[in-house]
C-alpha cells in the first residue's frame, strides 16, 4: 500500500522551500492524494484568486565529478534524470512546471559539502528542450545536468546535436511560478 501521508525527499525540500518563498498569508502548498494526479507532485495556490500552479518534482542521485568533467566544465556536479516521453508530453496531466532538485558537490573549508539548487522549467519550455534530446530505450529522455556549485551556470549536456542546452535563467528562479 502507498504511503499517501509523506512525501518523498525532493518533494519535500520544494515543498519547503515554496513556503520560503512565498507569503504564507498569500500563497499554500498541497499535495494531491489522488493517485490518478500521478504526474502532479505539488500544487501552490494562491490564497487571494485560488490560481493554481501543478508542479512535477524530479529529484536526481548526486554523482560526483568526473576529472575529465571538471576539467571540461570547471567546479560542478551533474545529476542525471530520466522522463517517459509520455510524462511530457501529456496534455491531460496538467502539470504547469518542472522543479529538478540539484545537488551539488564542492570543496569546503574543511570538507565536501552539498548545495541545493533548484531548476523552475515551464512545461511548454521544457517540452521545447525536449525536442532537441533523442528518445532513448522505453520511450524516455536523459538529461544530464551540469550545475556549478555557485548556482550560476546549469546545462543539459547531453542532447541530439552534442550542444549544451543552457538551463542557467531558471536557476532558483522562483518568480517564475508566479507568471
């Protein structure tokens, strides 16, 4: 039986970080309990025109740098996540954005430490990035993301034409919910 009373990590931290973000007098986050809003993960909605915002959460593994990467790229990590092309492209799911979760490893003071960034992707944009990606086996699409450990610079490195595909404008770019 599913757990329909917690959320998974990812969602959690976004779920946090909106009441962060937003007044908690003008803005509320739910999450559904209905199994048949599978694609929708969060629902901000404004407490003065009930607009409402659906929000997909993706959440990926932190991998650490390879050298060949960071000698490419400079200081970063990638994160590596998979979606069903069906996911995306279903205009029924009425999901409004995409939030990645990014951890990013990077040297500290004494130690490794990981930062949190966030990716806030309107769906009708991601679906445009979408169409310069191959689908691969299972009718998905990869995307490895590159992001730097200051939250300046994020990319998709892996698509058709082996051009990055520049991600950095929606980087923590929590207003954009608000459009």
């Amino acid at each position: 039986m599913k757990n329909l009373w917690s959320l998974n990590i990812d969602e959690l931290l976004v779920a946090s970080r909106l009441k962060e973000k937003f007044s908690k007098s003008k803005y509320e986050v739910f999450f559904p309990l209905n199994s048949q809003m599978k694609d929708i993960d969060l629902i901000l909605v404004s407490l003065k025109s009930y607009k409402t915002v659906r929000i997909q959460v993706k959440g990926s593994r932190t991998y650490s740098p390879r050298k060949s990467e960071t000698q490419k790229w400079g200081e970063g990590s990638a994160a590596w996540f998979t979606i069903t092309k069906k996911s995306i492209f279903n205009l029924k799911s009425g999901v409004s954005y995409y939030i990645f979760v990014l951890h990013s490893i990077y040297n500290g003071d004494i130690k490794k430490d990981i930062r949190i960034n966030y990716l806030i992707i309107p769906v009708k944009e991601f679906r445009t990035f979408c169409q310069k990606k191959t689908i691969r086996k299972g009718e998905k699409y990869h995307f490895f993301i590159w992001i730097d450990p200051n939250g300046n610079r994020a990319f998709d490195f892996n698509n058709r034409k082996g051009k990055e595909i520049d991600l950095s404008k929606y980087i923590d770019n929590w207003d954009l919910l608000l459009k």
